[in-house]
C-alpha cells in the first residue's frame, strides 16, 4: 500500500463505507415494507362475486343446454349462485373479526 497516495485510499475508505452504508439502509427499508405489505395483507377486504358475471355465464350454459328457457334459468341460477357465494364470504368474515 505503500505506492498508493494517502488521499486515493481515504476515498476509497469513504467510498466503501457509503456503499456499506446505503445496503444496510435499504435492506432494512426493504424489511419494514416487506412487514407493512404483509400485516395490510391479512386485513384485505372480502372478495366481492359479481352477479352479473354469474347472470352471463348462467344464461350462456343454459342457452346450450335448452334454449331460450333454458338461458333464463341459467342466468336466474348463476346469480342466486353468486349471491350465495357472497353471503358466505360476509358470514366468513364476521367469523374471523370475533
């Protein structure tokens, strides 16, 4: 180390020491918003079925299946489905907040 000046390996010191510096700082920023993402994970709101969608896809398998009744009914039973699956899922959720 001899031939090297004084100056070049202070900066070089400086210059390790804020690389050093800067990836501890953001692991541990990475680390707290790594906490934060998973604690407002657990507190998403519950899934909410369209009745719409299960209408459409009712009405598209009973058309196939029988026609114009059978579309009606399809669509009739796809949204009481949806419906159901959103009762039960509201019913979940006051389960698991008592």
């Amino acid at each position: 180390m001899a031939g090297i000046s004084r100056t070049k390996r202070i900066g070089s010191a400086l210059l390790g020491a804020a690389f050093l510096l800067t990836t501890a700082t953001s692991a541990a920023l990475a680390e707290e918003k790594a906490e934060a993402q998973g604690s407002a994970a657990q507190q998403a709101p519950p899934k909410k079925h369209s009745k719409l969608k299960g209408a459409i896809v009712g009405g598209a398998g009973g058309a196939i299946v029988g026609g114009k009744k059978g579309a009606a009914l399809g669509a009739a039973g796809g949204a009481l489905y949806q419906h159901h699956k959103n009762k039960k899922e509201a019913k979940q959720q006051q389960k698991s907040q008592q």
